[in-house]
C-alpha cells in the first residue's frame, strides 16, 4: 500500500512546480507533502524492502557466501544489530513522540501541514515493523541451518537459502 504514496508525491511535486513556475502561486502544503509522502514511504516501506532483500547491506561479502553463512549473518545481524537499534530508537522516541500528540504538532509555517505528530509516530512504526521482519527474517535462517524448509515467500521475492539449497548439501 505504501508504493502508492510514490506516484502520488511526483504529482504533488510536479504540481507544486507547475503552480510556481507558470502561474507564480507556491503552496506550502504542496511543498510539505512530498516531505510526508518521502518520509513515509521510507519509514513504512524499510520493513517490505528488507523482507525482499533490497536493503543495503553493509557486508560486502554477503552475496558470495554459502547460504548456511548467509543464514548466521541474518541471525547474528538480527540479534545484534537490529534489536539494540530498534529498542534504542522506540525508547528515545517516545518522549518527543508524546509531546507532538499532546500538542498535536503541525507545521512551522501557518499554511502548513498540522501532521507532524503523525509523522513522528511512523518513526515508532517503523522500528516495530522493522523488529517484526527481522524476527521472520531471523526464523527463517534458524530454520535453514536446522536443514528444515522455511514457510514460502511471496512469489516476487526470491528466498535467499530456498529448498535448492537444501538439496545442493551448502
């Protein structure tokens, strides 16, 4: 669902630049929106691109290795990478999320957009969904190196240690 905000945040922007251009009228609202349709886009849709294994990935080795190796650096990247940082994140935010509800925050600008509280919530979205993958993500390599088959993705992603490997003897 999240894909959809990105056709919607190029008519936005190519609005706003029709309207400042040919016509001279700037709206703030326009100009902000893309902000909000590119924050969201990222901070919902990090969970999806992780599950498709089109993150980045700081281990530049990691698409050479076995896949019994992929699946302990999934596990141990999980462990001890994605949990501290999703906790760290959920924990700290809290308190300027809480302030930004009770104030219902909104834009600097007087013509703004008044959804900055909703904004900072995805923040605390993103690290649970974030935390919810790599536990599926983590379980699934778990159950790779127990030589067990993982439950099937969905048919656009390609399973990085699937039952071919299984058969392989990797």
């Amino acid at each position: 669902m999240v894909k959809w905000l990105l056709p919607t945040m190029v008519v936005s922007i190519a609005f706003g630049v029709i309207a400042l251009s040919i016509f001279g009228q700037a709206w703030t609202k326009f100009d902000e929106s893309a902000i909000y349709f590119h924050a969201t886009v990222i901070l919902l849709g990090s969970a999806a691109t992780l599950l498709a294994g089109q993150h980045v990935r700081v281990d530049i080795f990691h698409a050479k290795m076995p896949p019994k190796s992929k699946a302990l650096v999934d596990i141990v990247g999980f462990y001890a990478l994605l949990i501290p940082f999703c906790i760290i994140l959920i924990w700290n935010a809290q308190g300027f999320i809480t302030l930004a509800w009770s104030s219902f925050e909104g834009s600097d600008e007087s013509d703004g957009i008044r959804g900055v509280f909703i904004q900072k919530t995805c923040m605390s979205l993103f690290a649970v969904m974030m935390l919810a993958q790599g536990l599926s993500i983590a379980g699934r390599a778990a159950l790779f190196m127990r030589g067990n088959l993982a439950p099937d993705l969905p048919n656009n992603i390609e399973d990085p240690f699937g039952p071919e490997h299984l058969e392989s003897g990797l």
